[in-house]
C-alpha cells in the first residue's frame, strides 16, 4: 500500500490528474470515526472505485481503493471533512494486488 503521493510520482502527469478524477468519483464504503491519533481524534474513510473501460487508455482502469485518514478534532465525520488540509491517503490497486481488507 502506497501513500498517494508515493502512488503519483509513478504516474505520468495526464495519468495523474486522471487518477485524481478516479479518486474524486470513488464512494464511500465505510467510515470508523474517533480513531486517536496523537493529539487529533481521526475518521478512517474507506472509498472504492471499478474504472471503466474510459480510463483503459491510461492504463488506469480496474479497482481502486482508497484507505482515507481524515482528522476531524473529534466532530462527526461528514463528505466534506475530505476537502480538510489534514488528510492522509492511501492507495491499493490491481496493478500492485494489493488490497484493503
């Protein structure tokens, strides 16, 4: 599992903005609220995406999951916590076969 910028720098610059696309259409599976994480109280979002055959081209398409750790001071997590500045991403594919439980 990469960090997504780790996951990016692979990428070319038209693959990246794609994949960013990809991100921002990918659902919300599951999200665990109040996870400590040294002094800020963190939701762990979990958020999948199937590509279609529009991004094959890119050598983008299949699934992508996006493991999400969002710090939201202890506040209900709600969608709009991902536009936070303190947000960590991590990214699992088929190209790497690996995958979030």
């Amino acid at each position: 599992m990469k960090r997504i910028d780790e996951y990016t720098q692979e990428l070319t610059s038209m693959q990246e903005d794609i994949f960013y696309e990809i991100y921002r259409r990918s659902e919300i599976v599951k999200v665990v609220e109040n996870v400590k994480d040294g002094n800020y109280r963190n939701a762990i979002v979990f958020k999948k995406y199937i590509a279609e055959d529009e991004f094959k081209p890119y050598n983008l398409d299949g699934k992508h999951c996006f493991i999400v750790s969002v710090a939201t001071y202890g506040k209900s997590f709600n969608e709009y916590f991902l536009n936070s500045k303190n947000v960590t991403v991590y990214v699992t594919n088929e190209k790497t076969k690996e995958y979030a439980a």
